[in-house]
C-alpha cells in the first residue's frame, strides 16, 4: 500500500502537468491525454477557420496537421513514440505492410491505417476491377500518395492520439475541401426548397459529443472507483455470493468501466468535427450528419439484443477496419479469422485471447439461435416484445462475461473468474452449436465469385 501514490504519476511522456495530475489524483498519462485532446479540439475550431482550403492550399493543411500529430505524441508517450514515425517511414518505402505489434495507443491506430491504405493501394493499383467488392471499388486508391499526404494521414492531429481511423480517400476529400461538397451532392436540394448547396456547420455536432464526453467523465470518476472490476476474483466475494449476484455484480462492474470508452471515443469524433471533418450527408428527417466517423452509438450498445448488433456499435470503426482488411478478405472462417486479428491487434496480454477467442463461441451461437429461433417469435407483437426482453438480457450478459478477461488481462485471474460463473456461457455456447444445425454464411468473397461468373457466363451468351 506505500507504494501505490507514486504509481498514478509514471509516465514516458511530458511531466509539465505532474502538479496538476497531483492535485486531481489522477495518473499523468491521463492528464496528459485529455490536456492533449483538449487542445487538438481548440487546434481543430482554428484549422477550420484560419486554414479551412479557402484560405490555405493543400500542402499547408497536410503539413500543419502532421506537426501538430507529431508534438501531441511526443507530450503524451515521449520520444519513444518516434518509435512510430520510424516505422510510418518505413512503411511508406513498403507500401504494403500487413501489421504492426503495438505498443501505444498511437501505434494501434497507425497499424489500422498503415493496412487500410496498404489494401485499398492495392486494390486500386494491383486488382482487376471485376475481382473488386463494391466498396472495394469505391475505396481504392489508384495512385501511390506523396511522403507529405501518408504522413498526414497516419500522424495528423485530430487522430493521432485515440483516431479513430478513416478512410485514406476521405481524409484526401476533407483536406482539398471537397468531403462535404461530395456528401452534399448525394442529395436533391432543388426538391427540398434550396437555390444552391447549404453550408453545414459542425458545431451543434461538436456541442452535443462534448456534452456527452462530459457525462461519461463525470460517471467514469464516480462509478468506476465505487465498483472496483477485480472484486468479481476477490475470494470472500465468491465463496459468500449466490451466482445470479455475481452475475448481477458483473453486468454492474462492466457497465462502470464503460463510460472511460464513452469518454475517448466522442471526444476523438468531436475533434474531427471541429475541425470540419466527419460530415455524413443527411439523415431522414433532413438532418446533417455529423457521424462519418463516430466510434460508438451509445443506444445501439446498450439496447442491443443480440451480440452482432452490440458489436457493430462498440469501436465501430475498427470493426469496419476488420471488415475491410480481414473479414472481407479472408478466404475461410472469416469469423474466427477476424477474433483472432483483433486479439493480435490489441497486444500480448492472455486476458486479450480469452475474449476474442470466447467471442468466436458467442457469435456463432448467438447467430445459430437467431437462424433458428427468431422467426417463430415474429408472428404477433407480444412475441416479439417477449423475444426482444430475452434476447437483450441474454446479450449484455454475454457481452459482460465475453469482456472480463480483456480487463483482468492475467491467466490465473481469468481462468478464476471463469471458474466461479462456472464456465456457463461456454457450455451453453457449445451445447448450441452442438443442437442447433448452422446455416453457411454467403461469404463476400464467395458472392464475389458469383457475379464473376454470372458476368463470364452472360458475356459468353451475348457473344
């Protein structure tokens, strides 16, 4: 216990804001990174305003973005990180580097974008266009990008702290000045009363995301120190608590740990958004759509009634990053290729394993029961209301057991937690698969393969 007031202040990075991060008892690399971030929020009101592509070319933004990632960087994780511009420069004479082990936060984002780029180069230069998906179509990237704009897309500001990752041709669009007039072009504004373009501005966006931020971290200094995630291991918790209250504390514990991803992910869009990147065309009710790159929608998340659905709205673009580069692309078991990329991704730790490797169980279980089951429930409203109350309780409990491991991070506590809930997700996962017959997914690649020869066969016909 004497030695615990020294650990929340080590840190590779600056040590200006020591006094601060004292007097607030909260570790330095988190003061550093919110300080960080709250200044690329002001950088990013100024970058639109002053430097928006009316007023500065190309070359300037890119070079203004790129010094600006590289400084934040270097104050929040130290010189080390330059471990990251070396390996972005080696990169660059590669062009297509599969991965990279990471070692900050920082470098796993530069990894998304190094094998997206990687990907997308090589679908516009090195592919035939009929071998092409349709996004694979409409992302490639069909010319080799300079030092400058690779630089500026992997280490710029707005991303280089907690991303999110984006596409390499919308980041081009955002920084020449044609991303909003691209998205705006996809909407008739003749029929809506408009005599030229509108004018989108992200502020309200901006407003309501900092908003939120500011919830999360007020419930993150609240509810995550009163529910500790190491008591789920604590011996007197196990050995004196039914199991459905250790199952109840579980789903209370993972939702305390929530708003800490709440906190970082909307204040990295909200960065974005300032800085005039981010805009997603219009929705519906005729609303501009400031979500190009939202990381979570917290609704979606916490109303999800089945694990694809929650998965699709936690960290969402990574997920679209494994979709592109993995899932997509993977000639067998797409699924489990993809778990087992995103372990790889996040680094070393063994918790990191037992969750996505207990993912691949969930998913497919959860997708054997929704082949099998869900139709029988949607023959009358009550039914389906029923259907939805199981079919959300089951997936946040899911969800809570899948994830554990990914914070107690250690074998030995893992493999305890799994023994006090009595392996049961597990064993219900395997009886699953074991009863219910599992319908063969239409892989992308497979359908892909189709059209080819539909195509081949239709052409052969005409000749």
């Amino acid at each position: 216990m004497a030695e615990a007031p020294s650990l929340p202040y080590r840190t590779t990075g600056s040590t200006l804001l020591h006094p601060l991060s004292r007097l607030l008892g909260i570790p330095l690399d988190q003061v550093n990174f919110v300080a960080c971030q709250l200044f690329a929020l002001l950088a990013a009101f100024w970058f639109r305003i002053y430097l928006s592509p009316s007023h500065a070319s190309s070359v300037v933004r890119h070079a203004f973005a790129t010094l600006f990632g590289i400084y934040f960087a270097v104050f929040c994780f130290g010189w080390y990180s330059l471990h990251i511009f070396i390996l972005v420069m080696m990169s660059y004479g590669i062009m297509n580097l599969a991965s990279i082990s990471n070692i900050h936060s920082p470098l796993m984002i530069v990894t998304q974008k190094i094998t997206t780029l990687a990907f997308q180069v090589h679908d516009g230069i090195g592919r035939q266009a009929e071998d092409l998906t349709a996004e694979q179509s409409r992302l490639a990237v069909k010319r080799r990008p300079s030092l400058l704009e690779y630089l500026s897309y992997l280490l710029n500001f707005m991303s280089i702290i907690a991303g999110p990752c984006s596409n390499y041709k919308d980041y081009i669009a955002f920084i020449e000045g044609r991303h909003v007039h691209m998205k705006l072009l996809e909407v008739n504004w003749k029929q809506k009363g408009y005599d030229r373009l509108p004018d989108p501005s992200p502020t309200g966006a901006v407003a309501y995301k900092l908003c939120i931020t500011l919830v999360s971290l007020l419930l993150f200094l609240t509810l995550t120190k009163s529910f500790p995630v190491t008591y789920i291991i604590d011996n007197q918790f196990i050995n004196k608590t039914s199991f459905m209250s250790r199952l109840g504390y579980l789903y209370v514990v993972t939702q305390a740990s929530k708003p800490k991803y709440y906190f970082a992910w909307t204040l990295a869009d909200a960065v974005n958004n300032a800085a005039g990147y981010g805009f997603n065309g219009v929705d519906e009710r005729g609303n501009f759509r400031w979500d190009l790159l939202s990381n979570l929608n917290i609704w979606n998340i916490e109303t999800a009634t089945s694990f694809k659905v929650y998965l699709e709205n936690w960290n969402i673009q990574t997920a679209a990053w494994l979709k592109r580069v993995c899932y997509d692309r993977a000639p067998f078991h797409p699924t489990a290729l993809t778990f087992i990329l995103s372990a790889l991704w996040h680094g070393i730790y063994p918790g990191y394993y037992f969750t996505f490797l207990t993912g691949i169980l969930i998913t497919l279980a959860a997708r054997a029961i929704r082949n099998n089951c869900r139709h029988y429930f949607l023959s009358s409203e009550p039914l389906k209301v029923i259907y939805d109350i199981i079919t959300w309780l089951v997936t946040q409990l899911a969800v809570c057991y899948t994830v554990a491991p990914f914070v107690l991070l250690a074998v030995e506590p893992t493999i305890k937690f799994y023994k006090s809930m009595y392996f049961h997700m597990h064993i219900l996962g395997f009886l699953v698969l074991l009863v219910l017959p599992v319908r063969r997914q239409d892989h992308p690649i497979k359908r892909l393969q189709n059209r080819v020869t539909e195509n081949s066969v239709k052409n052969k016909k005409e000749k």
